[in-house]
C-alpha cells in the first residue's frame, strides 16, 4: 500500500526525519488561509498523489502570494494529474499540501528497498538527487552508493557515516545524515515498509538536511500489525477495480486487454495469462478466487470481472486441489444467471470432482464454451472473442 507525501513526512518525522513545515489543503481556499498560518514569503503548492514525477507534470508550484497559491490550486482540485508513474489516465488530485520553500544548495537521492537477492535491506543513494535522478541511474551508474543491512546487528552508525562520506557530505551534517538514514531504517523494519524514498533530501541555504520529497510503500500482509498506518489508506489514488477486489477478498490485478480470466492460484494465473498471449489475445486482468471458493465468491469473481468495460470474453481455468470443480461450476451457472453476461464464457475445469463439476455445466443449458486443456481453453477465448468460432455464441444474461 501507498500513501502520500504528506503522510510519510509525518509518519518520518516521528523517527526523527527533518522534514519542512507544511499543511494539507482541500480547497483553494484552505490552501491560501494555511499558506498564511505556515508565515514566510514564499510557497510551495505540492498535489498529492500516488505517484512520482509530480515536478515534471505541473503538480509542484512555487507561489508567492494568495493569488498565485490560489491559480496553482484551481490548476490541480479535481484534476488528474498524469506523471511517468500514473499511466495514461492519470490520479485524482483531492488534496494538495503547502509548504514552505525551503532554499536549495543540493539535492540528495536516498532510498531504502528490499533487494531480493542479497534478501536485506538495501540502502541506495545519490550525490545527485531530485528531477533527473532516472537519467543519473542510467549514465552514471558508477554514481549510485549501495549499502546492505546485514539484519542480525541493524543498521550501524558507521555504515551511515559511510555513506554521507561517499556523498560528499560536509562534516557539520554528517551526524543530521546519520539521524536521517537511522531514522529512515527504523521507519521501514518497524513498520513493514517495502521502500522508503526521500527525493530530494537537501542540503538548505542555513545548513540543514530535510527531506523535501517522501515517499513509502507498506506490506500489505502486515499492515494488521499497524492499525494507524492502514488507516492512511486513500482508495481514490487505486485502480477502483482492484479496490473493490481487495474489499471482497478478491484478488485482482488490471490489465489493458479483453479477455477476463478467473483463475485459482497465482501461478495458474500466470500460466493462463502467458498462455492467452500465446495464443493471440491480451488478458484485461488477473484475478484468483484463491483456494476453497465457494459459488457466492465464484460469482462475486464474475461481477468483478464484468465490470470492467473492456472485458469482451472470459475465461474460466480451474484446477482443483483444494477447490471442488463441482462448486466452481455451480458459482459459474449461479453468476450466469445472476449477472448480466453478455460475452462468451469459456470454462477449463480440471482436477476434484471434474466429471460433477462438467454435468453441472452441461446440464444448466447454458451456452458456455468448454474446454479441457490451457491450451484449448485459450484458443478457444481468443477465438471466441475474435466471434471467428462457431462456438463462440454470445451467453445473454437469463434470470
Ligand atoms: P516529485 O518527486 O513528485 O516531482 P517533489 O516533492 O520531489 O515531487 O518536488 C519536485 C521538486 O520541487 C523537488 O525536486 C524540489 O526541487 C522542489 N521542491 C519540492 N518541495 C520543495 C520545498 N518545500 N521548497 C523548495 N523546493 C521544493
Ligand atoms: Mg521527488
């Protein structure tokens, strides 16, 4: 899970992270009023979404007065803002913060990622932060410090000294940088954080480091353990069919093509996904029903998938372990009757109680499309939403 800038500020500088002094705004006009409660002269307007790249795409203003705060806000409330990181359509901008401008003398990059093959966690930095940090990594490579935390004994102070010392960090700043990278590491093991990013972290006019930028990703399966982080959850910054996926129990990934597919197990899904391909068409989604699926989740899958526009087949491939063909049928004719399914339906169903679960099938009537191998199953998909098969017969919704 994602959350804003704002908010990884604050949760930071609960560990002892510098950060600027700033307010959240809803409106224009509660930008302007906290723009004057912060004090100073100058201003910057920052829109929060999910997303980096915000400078680059227009989501990062400096204002120096009411009006101009007022311009850079009517400019971001109820738009989207499209950045590198959104994709096309771009995230809603509902809130924006304000801060004050801080003067810059340099930008740091500090990251802190897992790094799946040492499996520590990985700190990564740059003397050369901010904007252009995606060009930095790419032609001066040689430029990146790297340092693995060895688990046992944490992250040691000298490791952090290291560290600023490789950045070219004056003397005076190398304890604040030690604060920082300490502060950032307890933020990310205490709190089951998979990336914390500070972009930029600066060196200010008056000699202090704060973190300009923050960004943190958290574990979704521990977020149990941190009631007050999953609380900062904002579902207007997610793909709103993987929220309501994720609200069902359901889960789901968005894909840009057209054939839906209801699997169990990711593996079956990745199978399925590259066997779709394969075969000549583009998944619209991954989505696993997860093991035991009883016909209510089987067709709560169905209504998921329907209701993303883009679906114009589904493709259904099962094979059950611990699951039940037979229960996986009943969810199929049980959604075919209850939701309005107007695309073909191709169902592979392999594994405990298959012979049951192909009656079952068989004897509902309805036109749905079998098929006993992957293969078949994702030709037959293809196929069908081609309308080139001549099975490939529109299922009407029957209730
Ligand atoms: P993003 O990474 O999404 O583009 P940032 O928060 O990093 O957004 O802001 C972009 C740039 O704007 C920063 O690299 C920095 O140069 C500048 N900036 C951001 N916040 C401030 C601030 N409080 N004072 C001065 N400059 C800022
Ligand atoms: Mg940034």
């Amino acid at each position: 899970m994602d959350i804003h800038e704002y908010q990884a500020k604050e949760v930071l500088s609960n560990f002892g992270v510098a950060v600027p002094e700033g307010a959240l705004a809803y409106s224009p006009e509660q930008a302007a009023y906290r723009a004057r409660e912060l004090g100073g002269e100058k201003w910057i307007v920052k829109a929060q979404v999910h997303a980096g790249g915000r400078g680059k795409a227009g989501g990062v203003k400096l204002c120096d007065s009411d009006v101009e705060i007022h311009e850079a806000c009517e400019d971001m409330f109820g738009k989207k803002l499209v950045t590198h990181q959104t994709g096309a359509d771009g995230k809603g901008i509902y809130r924006v913060y304000v801060e004050a401008a801080v003067p810059i003398e340099r930008e740091i990059y500090l990251g802190l990622v897992l790094d799946r093959s040492s499996q520590r966690v990985m700190i990564v930095a740059s003397g050369e932060g901010g904007m252009e940090i995606e060009d930095i990594s790419a032609e001066k490579p040689d430029s990146i410090v790297r340092a693995i935390v060895e688990p046992a004994v944490g992250l040691r102070d000298f490791q952090c000294r290291q560290i600023a010392f490789k950045l070219g960090i004056e003397p005076g700043l190398v304890q604040q940088m030690v604060r920082t990278l300490q502060g950032c590491y307890r933020a990310f093991t205490e709190l089951d954080a998979t990336m914390v990013e500070i972009n930029p972290l600066v060196v200010t006019g008056d000699n202090r480091l704060l973190a300009l930028d923050a960004k943190m990703t958290f574990d979704d399966n521990a977020l149990f353990r941190h009631p007050q982080i999953a609380e900062l959850r904002d579902k207007s910054q997610e793909d709103p069919r993987e929220a309501r996926a994720a609200d069902r129990g359901l889960s789901y990934v968005g894909l840009e093509g057209n054939i839906g597919c209801i699997v169990n197990g990711a593996g079956l899904a990745m199978a399925t996904m590259d066997t779709i391909k394969l075969a000549g068409g583009e998944p619209a989604n991954f989505l696993d029903i997860g093991g035991g699926a009883t016909p209510e989740r089987v067709a709560k899958a169905f209504r998921l998938v329907m209701s993303d526009k883009n679906v114009q087949a589904i493709l259904v491939n099962i094979f059950a372990g611990i699951n039940r063909c037979d229960w996986v049928a009943e969810g199929v004719v049980q959604a075919l009757r209850e939701v309005e399914v107007d695309v073909p339906v191709i169902v592979r169903l392999a594994g405990t109680n298959v012979e049951e679960g192909q009656k079952i099938l068989a004897q509902s009537g309805l036109p749905i499309i079998r098929a006993s191998t992957l293969m078949e199953a994702a030709e037959r998909s293809v196929g069908a939403w081609r309308n080139d098969l001549s099975q490939g017969v529109k299922v009407r919704a029957v209730s």
